[in-house]
C-alpha cells in the first residue's frame, strides 16, 4: 500500500511536467516554450513580495521560542493535560505546529527519536505533524503575495481548525493504538 | 488578529527575557529570524517560477478550464461567490490536488496564482475576500493522502510498520479540514464584507449588489 503510494507520488510530477506541455504543443497548438518563459516571469516578483512578510513574522516565532516565553506559555497547560491523561510531551507540538513548520517537524523528529517510532508518543508526534499545515506561514505567505493587509476571520479559522485536529490526532490515536 | 498576535510574541518575549535573563539570545534569535525569512522566500522563487511557467502552458492549453469543470459542483459549493468559469477555479483545483497527492512545492505556487487570480474579482485590494479566507482555510488544514515526509522519518528510527500512521492521519486531518470549513461557514454568514460587488446570492441576509457582476470572460 504504501509502496504503491509512493511510487505514484515519484511518478506524478514527471508526469505532469511531460503531459501539460505535450497536451498543449499537440492538440492546442501552444507554443509551449515562450509560454512557459511568459508565465515564469510572475514567479520571481511574486516570491520577492513576501520577503517582507515571512522575515516580519518569523522574526517574532524565532524570539518567542528563544526567550522562553513559549515553554512557559506550555506549562500553564500541562497540568490541563495529565489530568486527561494525554501524554504532556506532545503538547509543544499544538503550539509549534501553526507556528513553524520546520520547528515542529524538528520537534516530532526529537521526540520520535528519543521515545522510539512505534510509541505512543511517537505515534501521536507523527500524526499531529502530518495532518495540518504550518497555518501562520500559509496566511503570511499567500495573503503577503497579493498584498493583503486586512485578513479579517482567517486566521481565526486556520488556528480553530489546528485546534481541532491536534485534539483529533491525540484521541485518534489513543483511541486506535492504545 | 494577526497584528495583536505579532505584538504579543515580541511583547511577551522580551518580557520574559529580562526576567530570565536571556536577551542576548532573543537579539540573535530576532536576526537569525529575519535571515531564514529571506532565506525561505528566496528557495521559494525557483519553484514559483517553474509551477507558474508550467501552470501558463496548462493555462493556454484549457487544462485548467477541464479540471475546474470536472470537479465544479464542491468548488462551486465552497466558493459561492467565484463566477463558475473564472481562472481562480481551475488554480483552486490544481491547488487543493497539489495539496491531496502531498506535492508541496506545487502546492505552495498554484495556492498563491489562485489567491492572485481572486484578488482580480476584489474590490479592496487590502481586505481579504471570503472566498480567500475558505481558499486558506483549506490550505491551513491541508488534506494530505499519504505524509511521506513522517513515514521516511519513522522509517529512519526503525519501525516496525512506518505507514500505520496513514490511517490515524487521514482521519485527524478529515477532522481539521471539516472544521476549517464549517468555521469559515460560520463566520462568512456572521461578518459578511459591507462592500463586496459579486455577492453571495443563496446566502440570506445580504442585500447588497448584483451578482456576477465581477469576473472576466473565459475561454
């Protein structure tokens, strides 16, 4: 199963690359390379515009982390979680998660090495990692990108919704595994 | 939000460095910070010129029109207030497929042409628009079919079976995204936007505006 999953997602990109082109120098008689070359052109300002925002934000995450502030935001809630009886280990990873990307899955990586893959934590780590996505890099990068300053209700949404699925993986998981 | 959000993290992280004493560390931790914001924007342009030179050609070609068609009926659903046949659809589609087969630097480039896209039908180019507020909604909570980064990690440390966690992460990130979209619901009925041209028209409540009256003409 998981071979198979694998194989498909190392064949789909080159097969994406060859059919785009081929389906539109053949049967729509694009001229493909030019207008590669034209839409390519929009990357490179695109990318320009959201070093503003990426460097205003991971400013603030890089300082929170290194001044303590976040573990000691994690230990106002930890007894909240082993009166539940979840395993308080994981609990850095609902903060880091929607904050950085890099920095949770360096987190996850930890805690699978030191508890072992096939723990309960670990278990846990991995599935909190894999199901959500860095929520405040997404809004950073895809509102900086147009220019959006106003953000309105999305931001609220992105963290309910990691809110929501950090609780769910930590139950599934108990629930399935334990 | 986001604003109030920022202003904490510095806000709390100097405080608690002079109490700790750790304000060298945040000094460098500010511009280690600023470094890997440059740094990451700048691994971002190669794939966002490549995707957005690919995703051209698919453009011209009416690849992106198909794909919009076949899969109309959810978007049309999620995005009420996206004309059917404008561009944005076909990047939404490409976006959220990029997202399911786990090809995130795909992902990432289509994402960002679909938001450009609806940013064409917005009337304040600063404010978000709902219908971008549901495109990042679902990005956030990003539906992934198989997290191959985790099962080569896993892998890595020696487990017995590295792809159980398939399982438990399909159904937690079932979980986010119904919840994503159930809370974008929510507040698209509770806030709508006071000046918005292409309304919502099944939604009730709203008065304003013709609709369809943004949009360009497609292929």
């Amino acid at each position: 199963m998981y071979n198979l999953f694998t194989n498909l997602s190392a064949w789909m990109i080159p097969a994406i690359i060859v059919f785009i082109p081929l389906y539109a120098a053949l049967r729509r008689k694009v001229p493909v390379y030019e207008t590669f070359v034209e839409g390519a052109k929009d990357g490179f300002g695109t990318a320009i515009n959201i070093i503003p925002h990426l460097v205003g934000m991971m400013v603030a995450i890089s300082m929170f982390r290194s001044s303590g502030a976040l573990e000691l935001m994690l230990s106002a809630v930890r007894p909240l979680f082993d009166w539940a009886g979840i395993p308080s280990e994981v609990l850095p990873l609902g903060i880091l998660r929607p904050l950085t990307g890099a920095g949770s899955l360096a987190f996850t990586t930890d805690l699978i090495q030191t508890y072992g893959p096939d723990s309960m934590i670990g278990r846990i780590a991995s599935t909190i990692q894999g199901s959500t996505d860095t929520t405040l890099y997404v809004l950073t990068v895809y509102f900086g990108a147009i220019g959006i300053r106003r953000t309105r209700y999305a931001l609220k949404v992105g963290l309910f919704s990691d809110m929501v699925g950090f609780l769910a993986a930590i139950f599934i998981c108990l629930y399935i595994f334990g | 939000m986001v604003n109030w959000i920022w202003l904490f993290f510095i806000v709390a992280s100097v405080v608690v460095a002079a109490i700790t004493g750790k304000m060298d560390a945040v000094t460098q931790a500010a511009f280690d910070g600023a470094k890997s914001g440059v740094t990451v924007s700048f691994g971002l342009i190669s794939i966002m010129v490549f995707w957005l030179g690919m995703m051209r050609i698919a453009e011209d070609a009416g690849l992106l029109q198909k794909l919009a068609r076949m899969l109309g009926p959810i978007v049309r659903m999620l995005f009420p207030d996206v004309p059917r046949n404008h561009p944005a659809i076909g990047y939404i589609m490409s976006n959220l497929s990029a997202n399911l087969f786990g090809l995130g630097n795909a992902a990432t480039p289509m994402g960002i042409k679909a938001m450009q896209e609806l940013q064409k039908l917005n009337p304040d180019p600063a404010t978000a628009t709902p219908a971008m507020c549901t495109l990042l909604a679902l990005n956030t909570s990003s539906i992934t079919i198989i997290p191959t980064t985790l099962i080569a990690i896993r892998m890595n440390y020696g487990s017995a079976n590295p792809a159980e966690i398939i399982g438990t992460t399909l159904a937690a990130t079932f979980i986010a995204t119904g919840a994503a979209i159930l809370a974008d619901r929510w507040y698209r009925r509770k806030s709508p936007p006071p000046n918005i041209t292409n309304s919502l028209p099944r939604q009730p409540g709203i008065k304003s505006a013709t609709p369809a009256a943004g949009g360009e003409p497609v292929v």
